[in-house]
C-alpha cells in the first residue's frame, strides 16, 4: 500500500511541468509580414508556401475572433506573442540522431519518448516537434521502404511539394475561422504523412508535441494522406513546462483519405492544465478535419482530453465520397478550473455514408465541460446514419456539464439517432464497491474508467495504458 | 420601415388614452425595436429560421397600426361544439368578448391593464414591439383555492379585413394558491399574410396547475410567433400541449421557470405539417431549485418540403438538485425535400441530477409498413397507421379527457 501511495503522490503532481534550458532563436515578437517572411525565410521555403502564408495573413487581418464559446478567457494580444522558436543547435539540421543536442535527447527521454531507435521495442515511428521545429523523426528508412513518406512538414515542402502543394488547405482552407487562418500564416512545423497506394502502414506513427519556450504560440500543421486502398493509425502526445501564463496552441490538422483508404487519429492530449486556482495552462484552439475524399475511405478520430486550460476543439469528418465512414470517440476530463467545449462536426455529403459519435465527459472541481457538436445530413446523402451518444459525469456541485448538439437532417432516407444523460456516480456503485474492500477513490476510478472504457477500447495498446492512468490521475482529489 | 413604425405608433397611440409616462415607455420600447429589428439567423435563438427573411419573404413591407376603433361582429358558428366553455374572442386583434359564463362571478378577477405596461423577462425585439404596439393587455387573475368548472376558449380569429398588417397581443394569467385553469388556444384564421405576436404569462402559486393547449389547425398563410413566460411556485403544475399545423410559419417559444421545490413543466409538441411551411418549437425549462422535475415530447411528421425545428433546452443550476428532466424528439421526414433541425440541450451546474436528451430522425420503417401489409392494409392505409400511432403518443399524454377527445377529434387522430 505504502508503494502504491507512494506512486500516486508521484503522479498527482503534472509530471511533464518542467523546462528545459536551452538556448533558442525566436522570430521577432509581434504579427507582421516581417515575421512571416522570417519565419518562411528561416525554412528556406519556396516562394509558393509564401504565397500561401501572406494570402492567409491578409485574410487574417480581416477576421474578428470569434466569441461564441462556452469557455471565456481574456482577450489574447497577438501582437505580444513569439510566432517562432527554435532550439539553436537545430538551426543546421542534424544529419542523424547522434548529432542531436543531448538537452533534447534529454527532455525527450523524460518525457518517455525515447529517440534511440534500438531502445524502442514496440514499433512506432515519432516525429518529435519541440516548439517551432520537428527535432527527430525516427524509424525513417524502414518506412521509406514501401514508399510510405514520413517527415516534418517543413522538409515535405522541399522535397514533396507537388503532393503538399496538392493537399495543403484543401481540407480546410485558408479562409477558414479565425485560428485556422491565422496558423495557415504562421505555422512553423508538423508532420507530413504519405501512404501510398495500397500500403498497410507497418507501424504507428506519432508525434510528440513540446511546448517549451515562453510566451510562444505553437502553430503547428499536419497533414495526413493516405492515397487509394491504404490505412495509418497515427498517433499524437503533447505535454509543455508549468508556467503561470497561459500559452496558445493553435494547430491545424488536416486528413484526407482517398478511395478505400482508412485513417486512425488518437490523440493524448495532457497539456498543462493549469494550477489549482486556475492560474496559467495552455489554451488549446486547434482545428482538426478529415475528408473522406474517395469511396469507402473511413476517418476516425479518438480522443483523451485530460490538460489544458481551455480546450476548444472539434475533430471533423467531412464523409464527401459514397460509402464513407466517420467516427469519433472522445473522453474530455476537466477538473480544478479547467474548461473544455469539444466534440465533433459530421458532415454527410455522399450516399450511404455513416458516421458515429462516442462521447464522454467528466467534470469535477469548478471546471466546466461542454459537448458541442454537428451532424448535418445534406439532401443529396440519401441512405446515411448517424448514431451520437454523449454521457456526461459530474462530481461536486462547482462544475459544469453542458450538451449542445445540433442536429440537420435534410433527407428522407438518412437516420439520425441521438442520445445523451449527464448524472453522478451512483451512491449504489459507490457502496457496492467500498463494500468489497476498495477505497472511496479507488472505487470512483474503477467506475470512471468503466464508464469510459467504450473510448478506451479505441486507443492502440501503449497509449490505452497511458490513458487509463491519466483518466485515473485527472480526477485526483475531487471525490468526497 | 424606420419610418413606417414611427408614423404607425403615432396613429396607434392618438386612438389610445394614455398618460404620458406610459408613452414615454411605450416610445422607449419602440425605440428598442427599431435597433434591434426583427430577428435574423446571426441570433443562436433564430439560426434556423431567420424571420426577418421570412417576413420579407412572405408579407414584403408589414404595416403595424390596426385601427380598434370599430366592433367585428363575432361569428357564433366558429365556436367549439359539444363541449361547455368560457370564452375569449380576439378578432383581428381586438378583443370582442370576454366571458365566464360557467364561473363564479367572484373567484376570476379581469383587469384590464392597458394603462400598466408591466416589463417582460424577455429582452428579444419582438417583446418590444409587442410592448409598443398592444392596445389592451387583460390580466385574468383565478382566486385562491377556485378551480375553473369549465375550460377556458381564447379563440384567436383573424380575418379577410386585414393583410400584411403586424397584431400585437398580449395576456397575463394569475393561478393563486390550489386554483386550476384550463387554457386552450383555438387558432382560425381566413386572412393572408398577416404577422401575429402573441405574449402570455402565467404565474402559478403554490399548488396551482395550468394546462395549456395551444391548436393551430387551420390551414392559412400567415406568420405566427407565441411566447408563454410560466413562473412555477412550489407544487405547481404546468402543462402545455402544441399542435402546430396550419400557419405558413409558426413558432412557439416556451419559457419556464421552475422556482418553487416540487414544480414541475410537462411540455408536449406535434408538428404536422406540409407544403413549403416552416414550424419551430423551442422551449427553456429553467430549474431553478432542487426536486424539480420536466418532461417534455415532440414528434414531427413532414411533409412535402416543410421544414420543423425544435430547440430545447434543460437548465439546472447549482442550486436544483435531484433534478430530474426529460427530453425526447422524434421526426419522420416523408418527402425527400423535408427538412428536420434540433438543438436538444443541456446545460447542468448540479451533480445530483438526471437529465437526458433524446432526438432521432428518419423515414417511416420499411418493415413496419411491409408487415401491415403482409396483413392487407395497402401501402396508404399502412402509412397512415404508423403516422397515426406515432403522433397518437403524444396527444396521449395530454391529463384532461374532455380537451384529449376534442383535440383528437379535431385533428382525426383515431384510436
């Protein structure tokens, strides 16, 4: 017990707060062309992404930040944020991991994430992003070998452009919402995926996002395209240093899945989260859309929502071609004063396309979580389904938990099916399992992890465990 | 229209005797409303009917002044058979008759309230304009422990005298402590193009019970716009029943307010409409202490290219546990060209609660209608079977048998 005790006092604390110290280059603080040619200039791009990136700028000066969020925070200053941040030692590209700055192999290694190819056992190629730039991409040869294209963004710019040139804003474009264009401007780095036609990825592919230098605002970009008959599960993990002011992290993510293909999008998402009082944290506004662009292509998107201090976010399929699939599961935990308004946005553009929506919230301290979604059936999707269920938990009477979906259907022949109920843990499960020897917590863990194992079930096995225990680690110290 | 609200509110308020300060207030709201303007799809409330458009749409340039001066003659053969009933008659906005035949003289009070405006807790423009341009508004005020022997008919008739003019109406309600009332709302209308606002309110006491039927049945082409404000005292009852048919575009906003612990709002809807006609339904249950309970139901049944909405929301504060709230939505979509929107939601501060939401929308069943005919129905006898039974469920739920028998006449729904 002592162990135990032991090990959950270790884990109660955010674990991945600290910082590395590490010199950095930054772009001048501010939003101006300047810094957007720096920051194009710096990745030595072609003056095409340029193109792209001042297109996006203008339209940015245009829009107003939208409003309509459950989850207020006070007004964010452009102006007075870094747009680019990089590790010096990165400014020459390593050739290879050796040459890496060991304060990176370092943070890396803390973090769990080791870099070293012959440690790793289980086979997950990661392309690490640390701030503004990718540091590492591992298992890179064995990837290329069936012509599957793994790399930072930024090099698949250089050596891909026709297949970036292709896909880059297709899914959402650059005038999109206010954060999506503001990071079609800016962004500085992410992960570029190509499988080819017919491949089976081998492996898990996975990024690991690091926030670590201050006032930054990390804008990062990935796009994901697996191309006729193929499938990926790729995976994303971020965490960033405690600090007493909020952080902006505005990413977008772009999927897109031709004819047959499938893609599977997990993502662990344990960003510092903020104090107790609700002092610092990451606000997380990222724009997440997949297109089932061909026939019989199928998204899918999990989710395990357990930091930040905002989150506000919906991971969106847009099921164009006949046949197609969306999904999504998603746990969102909030606790002390952290607040989420997530869920999902289906669109049914194609003929017998199908879509479904997992979602489970938990609420506990003075937080406050809002499901927010959209299924919308168009006339033309004659045939399509969607089934939505979102089950929300709450602990205490300080928090929030709140449903908002809307719901279109525009055809005859679609189904929409919807449900949801919010209430407490049961006094009958609690007393039901402390009868058998488990503590108040313990019996509120083993409830809630029950309650989201339909989510858990989802996530590929190594980060099902880590999941599990983030669930368990979240909700610390908000039962009696 | 700046200038045509002005000169119509002049000439409303020259036939009106009103103090100068109700003017004034009356000018303030009419100001508020020549802001804000008719509702658009920008606001959450509108997004999926933006009846600015529809107005534009339908009636083109609206005109506010009605003239009340001269009497309608009111047509006896319009009244509800077979069932005893007091009665309220608006025709074209003017109320004609007011009578409680059946009552005892001293247990309903009537005040007229057109000097009083009392302020809405609502702050939308078309409480504005209602608060600028209702001639009369009546408060109707049931004593203590008296619980009305017959129901109450508010007949609201509008006529061919009148086109592409806006009516204004409005009725505040009183329950005092164990009194009952039984409301219906009988819509008839043989005018065109007309845009009605209509604001009732209701304040229930300790153990009163309302129930509200509201029936919009006849076919005719003008826009309608209702919003009941109900204030739940403890043990209160409230009950609201809608049919929504027959206008071109119609909507129905319910606000409740659950104050006292033991209230509880049942809100039950049926949308049945068809051609190009846009219906909404949106209601607000707000609980606002613990041991409240609501329920609601709607079923829609959609035909040609109509469209229905329904909004819903279940609102529990910190305060109201041991809520309990219901929501279920269910729509069939007959024509490929209809159209169904919901917002079912939930917004919940209170742990001890349960609260759940249901919506699904979708064609008749194919099975269903293949083993009714496996059974010698043909396929038009099978459909209106299920359409039957389906809507059936909820004029089922409706507590007063003499209402239930009149509704399910009235719109041929067979057992």
């Amino acid at each position: 017990m002592d162990n135990r005790q032991k090990e959950i006092d270790n884990l109660k604390d955010y674990k991945y707060g600290f910082t590395t110290d590490i010199e950095n280059t930054k772009a001048p603080r501010g939003l101006n062309k300047d810094v957007i040619k720096f920051i194009s200039n710096i990745k030595k791009e072609p003056q095409w992404m340029l193109d792209f990136r001042l297109k996006a700028y203008d339209r940015f000066k245009q829009l107003k930040e939208p409003d309509w969020q459950k989850p207020k925070y006070p007004k964010i200053d452009f102006q007075d944020l870094y747009y680019y941040s990089a590790p010096k030692s990165m400014k020459d590209k390593p050739k290879n991991l050796d040459d890496l700055d060991p304060k990176l192999l370092e943070t890396y290694k803390k973090l769990g994430i080791p870099l070293q190819e012959q440690k790793r056992l289980n086979g997950i190629a990661v392309d690490a992003v640390f701030d503004s730039v990718s540091v590492a991409t591992t298992f890179r040869e064995e990837l290329t070998k069936q012509g599957i294209i793994f790399c930072p963004i930024s090099e698949a710019i250089q050596n891909h452009p026709e297949l970036v040139k292709k896909y880059l804003g297709s899914v959402i474009p650059l005038t999109d919402h206010f954060f999506a264009t503001l990071n079609s401007a800016v962004f500085t780095d992410g992960s570029f995926a190509y499988i080819p036609e017919g491949v089976r990825c081998p492996m898990e592919l996975s990024t690991y996002f690091r926030i670590n230098a201050s006032n930054t605002g990390q804008f990062e970009r990935t796009l994901i395209v697996a191309d006729k008959g193929s499938y990926v599960s790729y995976l994303e993990g971020c965490t960033a240093p405690m600090r007493d002011e909020n952080q902006l992290h505005a990413a977008n993510v772009e999927l897109v899945a031709l004819d047959d293909a499938e893609i599977k999008y997990s993502t662990v998402q344990n960003w510092y989260p903020g104090d107790k009082d609700g002092k610092g944290g990451i606000y997380n506004f990222v724009t997440k859309r997949g297109l089932c662009k061909g026939k019989n292509s199928k998204i899918s998107w999990t989710q395990v929502e357990t930091g930040s201090a905002i989150t506000w976010k919906y991971p969106s399929c847009i099921l164009k071609g006949d046949n197609s699939v969306g999904e999504f599961y998603s746990i969102a935990i909030t606790n002390n004063h952290q607040k989420a308004d997530t869920g999902t946005k289906m669109i049914h553009l194609g003929k017998n396309t199908k879509s479904k929506i997992i979602s489970k919230g938990i609420s506990a301290g003075h937080s406050d979580m809002t499901y927010r979604g959209l299924v919308d059936i168009s006339p033309k999707a004659a045939n399509s389904n969607n089934y939505t269920q979102c089950d929300s938990l709450l602990m205490g009477n300080k928090c929030g938990a709140h449903t908002v979906p809307y719901i279109k259907n525009k055809n005859s022949e679609s189904n929409i099916a919807h449900e949801a109920t919010t209430s407490k843990i049961s006094e009958e499960q609690l007393h039901y399992c402390q009868q058998r020897g488990l503590s108040a917590e313990e019996a509120v863990g083993l409830i809630v992890n029950g309650f989201c194992k339909e989510v858990l079930q989802q996530l590929p096995m190594e980060f099902a465990v880590e999941a599990q225990k983030l669930v368990g680690i979240s909700l610390e110290g908000s039962v009696g | 229209m700046k200038e045509q609200l002005q000169k119509d509110f002049d000439n409303t308020i020259k036939n009106l005797t009103l103090s100068q300060r109700d003017i004034e207030i009356k000018k303030f709201y009419l100001d508020n409303f020549i802001n804000k303007g008719f509702p658009n799809r920008k606001e959450e409330d509108w997004k999926f009917s933006d009846l600015n458009q529809i107005i534009k749409k339908n009636i083109g340039e609206l005109s506010f002044y009605s003239d009340y001066t001269s009497t309608n003659k009111v047509d006896t053969s319009a009244f509800v058979d077979g069932l005893e009933h007091n009665k309220i008659v608006f025709i074209n906005g003017r109320i004609e008759k007011i009578e409680f035949d059946y009552e005892k003289k001293d247990q309903i009070e009537i005040i007229d309230q057109s000097e009083t405006i009392n302020k809405f807790n609502n702050n939308s423009s078309l409480s504005d304009l209602n608060s600028a341009f209702t001639n009369k508004s009546f408060k109707i005020v049931v004593k203590k422990g008296y619980q009305l022997i017959k129901p109450l008919i508010i007949y609201h008739t509008t006529n061919s005298k009148i086109w592409s003019k806006n009516i204004n109406l409005r009725l505040n309600f009183e329950l005092y402590e164990n009194s009952s009332l039984r409301l219906i709302d009988l819509f008839r209308d043989t005018s065109e193009k007309n845009f009605l606002n209509i604001f009732y309110n209701f304040d229930l006491k300790e153990n009163s019970i309302l129930k509200n039927y509201k029936v919009d049945k006849f076919e005719n082409k003008n826009i309608k716009y209702s919003f009941n404000n109900i204030e739940q005292d403890k043990n209160s009852i409230s009950e609201t029943f809608i049919l929504s048919s027959g206008s071109n575009f119609c909507k129905n906003e319910i606000n409740c307010n659950l104050n006292g612990e033991y209230s509880s709002a049942f809100v039950n809807g049926v949308f049945s409409i068809n051609n190009n006609k846009h219906h909404e339904i949106r209601t607000i249950i707000n609980h606002l202490t613990e041991n409240t309970k609501s329920y609601q139901l709607i079923k829609s049944v959609l035909e040609d290219s109509s469209r229905a909405v329904y909004q819903g929301k279940i609102f529990v504060n910190s305060q109201a546990q041991k809520t309990d709230g219901y929501q279920l939505s269910k729509a069939i979509l007959l024509n490929k060209d209809s159209e169904f929107n919901a917002k079912p939601e939930l917004e919940i501060y209170a742990d001890d609660v349960k609260c759940s939401h249901g919506s699904a929308s979708g064609s008749l069943n194919e099975d269903s209608i293949f083993y009714l005919m496996s059974r010698g129905l043909n396929y038009q006898q099978s459909r209106e079977l299920l359409i039957n039974g389906f809507l059936l469920d909820v004029v089922e739920k409706i507590t007063d048998p003499e209402v239930k028998n009149l509704i399910k006449n009235m719109i041929g729904i067979k057992e």
